[in-house]
C-alpha cells in the first residue's frame, strides 16, 4: 500500500506530472477536426463490412447488374433486345436510379455514422478525451464524404462507360434508324432515297391544304389487314385525289427532312461528355446531400434505423409528392423540400427525375416540378447542409454521454 | 484569445493545487430523485482512493459529472486544480477514466479502437497504444475483433485507453468487474504501481476487500451524500476491538475478568470468551486480560484481537444494512 496524505491536513508538494510539459497543449478544445480524427472516423465507417457491402451493391452493383443483362441480351440476341447504352439508358439510369439509390445509401451513411458512437458505447470515451464534441461532430463529415463520394463516383463511371461504349450504331429518331451525324443536305439527301418512312413518322408542321399535307395524306404507310396491300395515310376529305407522283414524294420527304433537321440535330447515341461532367457533379451533391442530412438526423435522434427511415420516407414518398402537386397554399412549403431544390439543378439533358429515363431529346426534367428559382434552391439547399449540422452538432454538444 | 493561451493563464495554479479530485456542494437531480445531494469531496494526488457506495448511492453520477458527461445543478469541482467545466479540456487531457462497464465499436480490433480513441488526444498518444496494450496484458489479441474479447478483456482493454493520456488521474469505475482471480490480481498490482508513479486513481468499487487491499483513502457515499471519506486506516481506528480468547475454563476467567476494572463487553462462547472493547483500547490492556486470565491458573490456547474490516464498518455506516426492502 502506498502511502497517503491525510485528507484533513495540508497535503504535500503535488506530485510531478508524468506528462511533459504542455502535452496537452494540442488545441483539443479547437472545433476544427484533426486529420487523425478524420482518418481514423473514415477506417471505423469503412470497416463496417456489412454496411459497405449494403453500400457497393446498391451504387454500383444495381446498375452494374442491370447494364450486363443488357448486354447479354443484346449480344445473344441482338435484333429483339437493343444496345446496353446509349443516350435513353444513361438518363433513365441517372434520374431513375442513381438520383435516389444514391441519396438513399448516403442517407443510411451519414444515419450511421450520427448515432453509432453513442449506440455502441464509444461515445462517452471519446467525451472523457476532452476533445471538442463539436469537432468529434464535424471529423465525420469527411469521413463519410470520403467514402459516399468514390463509391457513387465509382457507380456513375460505370454507367458512363456502358451508355459509351455500348451505345447503338443507329439513331432511332421519329421510330425510324436513321444514320447519325448527318449534315442537313445529307439528311434530305437519305430521305429522298427512304421517301415513305420520312412521309409516315417525321413530324410535319405544315398547313392543311399545303402541298407538302397533300402528299402526306395519300403516302402509303405500313401495311394494310392481311399484310398485303399498303394503307393510305389520307386526311378526311381528300378520298378521291390523284396520286402523287414518286418525284413529288421524294420531294416532298426532303421538305419534311429539312424541317426536322433542327430536332434530329439534338439527339444524341450517347450523352455527351459535357452532359456526363454536369451529371457526375449533381449526383454527388444529391448524394453529399443525402450524407449531410443524414448525419444530423443520426445524431439528432440517436438511434440509426428511424432515422434511415425518415430519410427514405422523406426521399421515396414526400419529395416526388411535394414537387408534383402543385398545392397553392403551400406552396412555399413544397419549394423548402431539399430533393426539390436537388432536382432543380438537374442538368438538362435528363429525364424527370422523380419518374424515370428521359424522353428523346431529354431536358425536359424539371418541367413538371413546382417551380423554383435556381438562387432559391441553392439557399434551400444551403439551408438544409447548415440546419442539420447544426442540429445534430447541438445535439452531440448537449446530449448526456 | 486562444483557447490554448485562456488555459494557459490557469495552468501554474492548477500544478499547485493538493487535490486531484475536489467537489463542493455538488448536485444532480433527475427529476424529482436528487442523485448527487450537496457532494463534498476531496482526493489527495498520488494516492489509490476507493470510492464506495451501495448500488444506487450515486458513485457512477457523481464520475459521470466530474468527466463532463453530465451536466452538474449546483456545486463546483475541479480535477488536477482545472475548474471544470471552465478549463475542462485541459483536465481532461490529463485524466483517464473507464464509466460503466468499457463498451467498444466491436467491428474493430482493440488496436483500432484505441486508435480511434488516440486520435482524440494529443499526437503523442498514438505511439502509447503498443505499451498501454502490453501493461494491461492484452497485445497479443490486441488484433482481434472486439466482438470476441471476454468481459474482462474488454476491461483491460478499457485501462488501456486511460493510459493513452499518460493520465495524471485515473478514475476508474468497477474495473474488476469481469476479471478472474489471477486478472483482478494483475489489476490490483497495476493500480499500486500507477501510484507508485505518481498518478492518483480513484476506484469506484463495490468490492470492499478489494478496495481495502489496494486503497490508501475511501470515501463513502450514500443516498447522492458523502458520508465519510479519510485514509482507511484512519475510519477503521474509530471502531470498536473484539478480543478472541481460546481458555480452558471460559465461565471462570469471564468472572475473573469481571472482577477487574477492565471495561468492555465479555461474552462466553463454546470456544472461548469474546470480549468487546471500546475504541481507543491499547495494547496494554490485551496484555492485562491476558496476565489476569493466566494468573487465575486458566490455560491461553490463542488470543486473537480482531480489527473491524472495512466491510463490516462499511455496513455499519451505510444505511442498507437492515433496511427494510
């Protein structure tokens, strides 16, 4: 036993401290994370096997998985099942998939990453450290932007590659394969040589009683009951008027073709390198978003698995709800969803987000949301990052560890 | 102004301050049920102090409180001279301390979660990690999952991370929960020599033997209140002395002994006499309970003076004993 002062009296000179000298002076009560925290934060999420392997599958196995179908369909039988990639994939595989999956699987990341210190226990060593608890906080964020990041940057690439490199030979524009890159003459040029498909698909913007409708109406398009004899595409009123002649025809799908070329012009067998860039970058902020929120919500309420769910309920359900309907009195209410303001800033290019795929022609996305300002979504944005961190830093600063 | 220099300017007071642990007047309420009632508390430096109490008495609330893992309602306390929670990063960099029982992210190795936890502290901690995993005996599995670590491997591993701040303080709550005979040895001998090195440990404990053999100082609380702290030696004094005495003719030397003006309490019992004395009883008057029993032609097998333990002053002093449930 050693020996020990009495309480009641002076105790001796204090101890030597076995610490040097300022050992502690390591700016612990600082707020700004160290990159050790930050490090050491990333290798605890990472080593969660369970949830990384949640995580891969989702961002890159789902996609992944979907886009080899595709090609093995296509490579085995390639006249009944189109090309993996192309243009119409990439949009509905971003705005159908990736949009949510992505949100999702960082939402269950940053739920994860809020919560498990003080669910399983480490919480309170972590407090007696004497580090800042807001640091403690802030050192996730990091952490889990270093991981959610790469994996669904990891994701994106992999539909990029396939939607390339897979992408069909032929444009299909109005329903008919159409050579791509033409140039306007070469366009007239194919459709006077393939008068019948241009007369019966491409659009017409023409007057009735022009002649261009004349020869239209009495263009013979598919075939008729039985297979055999061609039907004619005539307008009411007009039974009984000669037949074009064939230089009238083609003439007349060159006019067609020169009025289309403006709209053929925008289709695309593959997303251009430019739409891919802008793509790569909103699906992540969706994602970062997704993570952030996430985070705050964990460590609001503690616990993981409610709080996922809020954030898939919020994601699946109330956004594509909230930016639908247009609801006049809330109006304002609807413009503060966070997925809205994401879904603003949407690319053109894509499809609707909410719905899936993209029309040819794409970048009619957002047309169908509740409208918004781009300054007004990225305030609500803004909004949301910093309202949730502050909740869930406020939450860690005051919780009882 | 920093918060380093803020600290700073309290850091020469704090190195002169004689207690490592001080509490005045500190309160907790949960509600309506007051867990910390008004605690007053000093704990020398470099001493082990047992801090003892019977299930609910508030020990784990009041560590709870000093840490800064809850918040006090009225009092002051401060660690190694800091006042927290005023300068409560700065002592808490030098303290160390295990609350409940040591749970860890179980996915992770041991090794990993100290690192986790080192990244916490000052750089230097890192390189502690390998030396804190060996004093507490665990560097062999240190890379094993924790999921597979037995309580008391998970109690070591807990000791660990106090070490990885070379604490001044140690605070340390039920660490021998878990551990087997030869383990709550090995930590009993680690103890005395983190004292013999000049840091203090305070022991929460309920295993009053235990605390006895390795403590220097206790302090006793019950119902949120301390009702008694001082060196252990010293609260043992004021009890009462039980003198066992094995004699031939019991019934005679109790009537011997009556005879004399030798206080205390003398009872026969089929193995001898038992004779209770007062506190302050010297050596001299065993020796003459002795002479006057011999001299009477009574044969002395064994005599016995029985110092009271620290259990049973522990009971006498706490108000579970004979409580009504």
């Amino acid at each position: 036993m050693t020996t020990v002062p009495d309480v009641s009296s002076p105790a001796p000179a204090p101890i030597p401290a076995t610490s040097s000298v300022g050992a502690w002076r390591d700016h612990r009560g600082s707020w700004i994370p160290t990159g050790g925290m930050i490090s050491t934060r990333f290798m605890e999420l990472r080593k969660r096997r369970g949830l990384m392997l949640a995580l891969i599958l989702v961002t890159i196995g789902i996609p992944a998985v979907f886009l080899l179908i595709r090609l093995l369909l296509h490579a085995f039988a390639p006249h009944s099942y189109g090309p993996a990639g192309g243009y119409d994939v990439f949009t509905g595989l971003v705005a159908g998939v990736l949009y949510v999956f992505g949100f999702i699987v960082a939402a269950t990341l940053g739920c994860t990453a809020g919560s498990i210190d003080l669910t399983e226990g480490m919480f309170r060593h972590l407090v007696v450290t004497g580090r800042s608890r807001l640091a403690l906080y802030l050192a996730r964020i990091p952490a889990g932007l270093a991981i959610i990041v790469p994996l669904v940057a990891i994701g994106f690439t992999v539909v990029c590659a396939v939607c390339v490199f897979a992408a069909p030979t032929q444009l299909k524009y109005q329903g008919v394969n159409v050579p791509v890159n033409l140039s306007s003459a070469g366009l007239q040029s194919w459709a006077a040589e393939h008068p019948d498909e241009v007369l019966c698909n491409f659009n017409l913007n023409v007057g009735p009683n022009s002649s261009i409708a004349a020869v239209v109406n009495a263009a013979p398009c598919g075939n008729g009951p039985g297979g055999g004899q061609p039907v004619f595409k005539q307008a009411p009123g007009s039974q009984g008027q000669p037949q074009p002649s064939q230089a009238q025809i083609e003439h007349a799908a060159v006019l067609i073709a020169r009025m289309n070329y403006a709209d053929y012009a925008r289709q695309f067998l593959y997303p251009s390198t430019s739409l891919m860039v802008k793509t790569g970058l909103w699906i992540e902020l969706e994602a970062a978003v997704g993570f952030i929120v996430g985070l705050g919500l964990g460590s609001l309420l503690g616990q993981r698995t409610v709080a996922v769910i809020l954030m898939i309920v919020l994601e699946v359900i109330l956004t594509p709800i909230l930016s639908r309907a247009h609801i006049a009195h809330m109006i304002n209410l609807q413009r503060s969803v966070v997925g809205l303001a994401v879904a603003h800033l949407e690319p053109s290019g894509l499809g609707f987000v909410f719905g899936g795929g993209g029309g040819p022609g794409g970048g009619q996305g957002t047309a169908r949301l509740v409208p918004e300002t781009t300054t007004v979504a990225v305030c609500v944005i803004v909004a949301w990052l910093v309202g949730w961190t502050i909740l869930g830093a406020w939450r860690m600063m005051t919780r009882d560890a | 102004m920093s918060i380093t220099s803020l600290l700073g300017t309290s850091d020469r007071g704090a190195a002169q301050s004689q207690w490592a642990v001080e509490a005045h007047g500190l309160t907790k309420r949960f509600g309506d049920n007051v867990a910390l009632n008004g605690v007053e508390l000093r704990v020398p430096r470099g001493c082990a102090f047992g801090y003892l109490g019977p299930n609910g008495a508030g020990k784990t609330t009041l560590i709870r409180v000093l840490l800064g893992l809850t918040h006090a309602d009225a009092g002051t306390m401060s660690l190694l001279g800091y006042h927290v929670p005023r300068h409560r990063a700065a002592a808490l960099a030098r303290v160390g301390a295990i609350v409940d029982e040591p749970r860890f992210h179980g996915h992770l190795t041991g090794r990993q979660n100290l690192q986790v936890l080192a990244a916490a502290r000052e750089p230097a901690a890192r390189d502690r990690i390998g030396p804190a995993l060996e004093r507490v005996g665990i560097l062999q599995r240190a890379d094993d999952r924790v999921t597979k670590y037995s309580m008391g491997m998970r109690q070591r591993l807990g000791v660990a991370a106090c070490l990885l701040g070379d604490p001044q303080l140690l605070i340390l709550d039920e660490p021998m929960n878990g551990l087997d005979p030869a383990g709550m040895h090995e930590m009993r001998d680690m103890i005395v020599s983190l004292v013999a090195e000049g840091r203090t440990v305070v022991l929460s404990s309920h295993l009053l033997d235990e605390v006895e053999r390795t403590c220097d100082a206790v302090a006793i609380v019950d119902k949120g209140n301390i009702i008694r702290q001082g060196p252990i030696s010293e609260l043992l004094a004021g009890t009462s002395l039980v003198l066992q005495v094995e004699c031939s003719e019991p019934d005679r030397a109790r009537a011997l002994l009556g005879a004399t003006t030798i206080g205390g309490q003398v009872e026969v019992s089929p193995v001898g006499l038992g004779i209770t004395l007062p506190t302050g009883t010297g050596r001299d008057v065993v020796a003459e309970i002795n002479r006057v029993i011999v001299e009477g032609g009574i044969s002395v097998y064994r005599l016995q003076v029985i110092q009271a333990s620290l259990e049973s002053w522990f009971l006498s002093v706490t108000s579970r004993l004979g409580a009504p449930e």
